[in-house]
C-alpha cells in the first residue's frame, strides 16, 4: 500500500469519524496501517445510502462496494482505489465475507421502512458494528468471534442511541419500540453483552485487542441511556471532550478496553 493511500483513509476517517480515528491513535503504530483502510472502507459504506435521495443510485454504490469485497474474496485484481487498494492488502478472504454481510445490512438505510422487529434491529447493529469489529480485530491478530461480535454490537447500539435524534429528524423511524423503558432495557441488554465481551478479553489477542480500543465509550454511553433513557431523545448521551481525551488515553497506555 501506498502512503497516499494511507493517507487518504486517514483523511477520511478523520472526517467522518472522528472517535474511531482518536482510537487509532491511541493504538500501537504498527495496528493503524491496518485499521485506517478498514474503517476507511466503512465509512464509505456507511455513507452510500445518504448521499442520494435516488434508491437506484445508492443501491449501486453500495453494490460497487460488494463487487470491490468479491474481488478481495476471489483473489483477483482488485479495481485501484486509495481504499479498495490498502484494504486488499489487509483483508482475509473470510473478512472480506464478514463485510459483506455489513453491506447487505446498510441496504435498510436506504428506505424509510422501519426495523420489521427487534429481531431485526439486533442483525444490523450486529452485521454492521459486530462485523466491523470483527474484521477489524482479526486482521490484527487471532480473536474470539463472539467476544467480537458481542463488543462490536454494544458499540454499534452505544453509536445508534446518540444518532437517534438526527435520525429522527431524517424521518426514520430508528427504534422498534421506543417508549423509555425499552430503551433502558435494550441499552442494559447491550452494556450485559459488552460486559460479557469483556470479562472474555482472554480470548483476544493484545494484536486484536488494538481494535477494541474504538469502544472505549461504550459502557459509558449505554450505562447513560439505561439510567435516564430520556437522554437518548435530548441528544445527550456522551462523554466530555476531557472525559474522551483521558479515558482514551488511560486505555492506550493499558491496553485494557
């Protein structure tokens, strides 16, 4: 891979978002060379189904992204792009299957149908947020699934919850049952599962584990929405920006997350 490359991927994150670029910096020099085309790569994704009102165009792009998977996972040459291109370069062929399945999920933000129940609700925040994490961490080192998938799940619902009210102002209906109490239950039910994920860290390598450091908000977050989930419709869910800076901090220099 190219410095260019590396260089854009970092431009992008860095843009888009800026609390998982803040956890590549925190993670060993040797790790961010491999995170930066795969977040990189997400965030493309993410954005896809946002940046056209035309359903036929945003399925496209999102389809150029699947095309781009399948040639990492066919071990062909894969079409030059300052991401697509990095990213071959890090991606197993099973992670690249595990991408796809995060693809497949974002095809929901295209329309404006809500979730069909929380069944639902739970596989994308898990094919998006799990599978992220998931390949994310493997492309590190050797890393329990389920401990991924189940960290992976508590930050993608963590982010979810803080998105809800731009979301909302977008006309989605972003929530299956959106009552306070729910919210608080499904916000308990996703801290249990990153608890769980936690109290399993032996199951990670300290290689993988550099990927996790992106969660360092998570328990936070969700502790929040399930003491007082009216913060979730007031947009205040979150640490202070000193609170982000130290807690990151704390975590790079112990590895812990």
């Amino acid at each position: 891979m190219t410095q260019d490359d590396l260089n854009a991927c970092a431009d992008l994150v860095q843009r888009a978002d800026p609390d998982r670029f803040a956890a590549v910096l925190a993670a060993k020099p040797v790790a961010r060379d491999v995170l930066l085309p795969i977040y990189a790569f997400n965030v493309e994704v993410a954005r896809a189904p946002w940046v056209t009102q035309e359903t036929m165009i945003a399925e496209m792009r999102l389809q150029w992204w699947r095309d781009a998977l399948d040639e990492i996972r066919e071990g062909k040459p894969v079409r030059r792009h300052e991401v697509v291109s990095p990213l071959a370069e890090v991606l197993s062929v099973e992670d690249a299957e595990v991408l796809d399945r995060l693809i497949e999920a974002r095809r929901w933000d295209i329309y404006k149908d809500p979730f069909e129940d929380l069944a639902h609700q739970t596989r994308y925040l898990q094919d998006t947020g799990g599978a992220l994490l998931l390949a994310a961490a493997r492309s590190l080192g050797p890393c329990d699934t389920d401990v991924a998938l189940d960290a992976g799940y508590a930050l993608a619902l963590a982010n979810w919850l803080q998105a809800i009210p731009a979301l909302e102002a977008q006309k989605r209906v972003p929530l299956v049952d959106g009552r306070p109490e729910a919210v608080s239950a499904l916000a308990k039910e996703g801290l249990a599962r990153f608890k769980k994920a936690r109290a399993n860290h032996g199951a990670v390598s300290p290689q993988a584990g550099q990927a996790f450091l992106s969660c360092w908000q998570v328990e936070t977050v969700l502790s929040q929405a399930a003491a007082e989930p009216e913060r979730v419709a007031q947009g205040a869910l979150g640490m202070s920006e000193f609170g982000k800076r130290v807690g990151l901090l704390w975590r790079g220099v112990s590895g812990r997350w």
